[in-house]
C-alpha cells in the first residue's frame, strides 16, 4: 500500500509541475501520424515479402537495400501532407516495379 502511493504521489508531482511522465517508446503520436506510421510500415512490409519473387538473389539484395535506404532517408519527416506523399509516391514506384517483377 506504501508503494502504491508512493508512485501517485510522483505521478502528482510529475503533472503539477507540468511535466509529462517518461515514456520508454519515444513521443506520442497524434492519431494521424500512427495511422500514416502504420501505413508506411506496411507498404514497406508489402515491398519486402513481394521481392521474394525477384529470381536473382543480387538483385533482390540491391532492391531491398533500396527500399530500406528510401524508408531510412525519410524516417524523420513529420509532416502529415509529405508523408502522405511519399507513401503515395512509393505505392505507385513499387507497383511500378511489381509488373516488371512480374513480366519477368
């Protein structure tokens, strides 16, 4: 019962001086930025398993190193309206990409 207390009380002192409590997954997202984060990481997901039908493994390598590359480059844009169009962007590249994969 102490040590319950003792944690609201920090809890307490944490919102009354204005702070925010620590988090350990980083800043909280606004609902808009989750749902463009999640759409990112699928298309991303989508781009990795889809390269498993690239029959030359160096340029399944090199086409997975380019994807990465491309989602590493614009890790840090915040931005709503440009991450809308970068995923729209590399939709369109990948499903570009997709029907030469395929009429391979």
């Amino acid at each position: 019962m102490r040590h319950f207390f003792a944690l609201a009380g920090s809890a307490v002192r944490t919102f009354a001086t204005g702070g925010s409590p620590r988090s350990r997954l980083g800043p909280t997202l606004s609902l808009e930025h989750f749902v463009q984060r999640a759409r990112a990481l699928s298309l991303y997901r989508h781009i990795l398993r889809a390269t498993r039908r690239i029959a030359d493994p160096s340029t399944r390598a090199d086409t997975r190193r380019y994807a990465r590359q491309e989602f590493e480059r614009n890790r840090g844009v915040t931005d709503l309206d440009r991450i809308r169009y970068l995923l729209s962007t590399g939709k369109t590249e990948w499903e570009s990409m997709e029907r030469y994969i395929d009429g391979l």
